[in-house]
C-alpha cells in the first residue's frame, strides 16, 4: 500500500478540497477507519457461543419423520465412515498389538492339539 502522505494534485486542502482526487481520499479514508474500527470490535467481542450440537441446530424443528429417519441414515453413514478411516489410519498399530499376541495364540493351539 501507498504510504506516502496524500498530496492535492491542484495544492488545495485536502480535508475541504473540492477535486475529485480529494474527494476519493477523503472517502477512502472513512473507509480505511470504518475497518479499523470494525477489526477493532471483532476483537474486543467475545467470541459467540458454539451450540453444543451442531446438527440440532441446523435441522429444522419442522423435519418430518421421513426426513428424521433420512437424516440419522446420513449421519450412521458418516459415522461408519469415521470409524473405518479411524482403524485404516491405526492399522499399522492394531497389526503390532494383535499380530504378535495372535501367533502366540496360534501357536499354543497348535502345541496343546499335537499332544493329544
Ligand atoms: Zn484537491
């Protein structure tokens, strides 16, 4: 951004100026405070309080059985979907954990069923 102090191209006073030069600065400047002083609002409000459920408060109360019953289809699905991604992502874990501990089982099995 230009930092430089705004000059009035035909000298005149910028803050009275009638040429268009000054005009468009004057309102740039109004606007540049009106963003300062919103940046400033945001900042100092407290931040809105998040509804504990997301999905209770955008479903509309009017929502029809069908829909309820659409709707929780939706959401099982999302969550079969969160819990296939979350064992995907810990495959290489469970493998570390079970592999060794089923092998011995394996193992002990064969042992015990050879003897009789
Ligand atoms: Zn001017």
């Amino acid at each position: 951004m230009n930092n430089s102090p705004y000059r009035c191209p035909i000298y005149g006073n910028p803050t009275s100026c009638n040429c268009a030069s000054c005009a468009i600065e004057r309102r740039l400047r109004a606007s540049r405070e009106a963003v300062k002083a919103a940046e400033i609002a945001n900042l100092s409000r407290p931040p809105a309080p998040r509804p504990k459920n997301l999905d209770d408060f955008f479903v509309s109360p009017k929502e029809s059985p069908r829909e309820k019953i659409e709707r929780q289809r939706r959401e099982r699905f999302a969550e079969s979907d969160k819990t296939w991604a979350y064992v995907q992502a810990n495959e290489g874990r469970y493998a570390v954990i079970f592999i060794p501990r089923i092998r011995s089982l394996v193992l002990w099995y064969v042992k015990t069923s050879s003897t009789f």
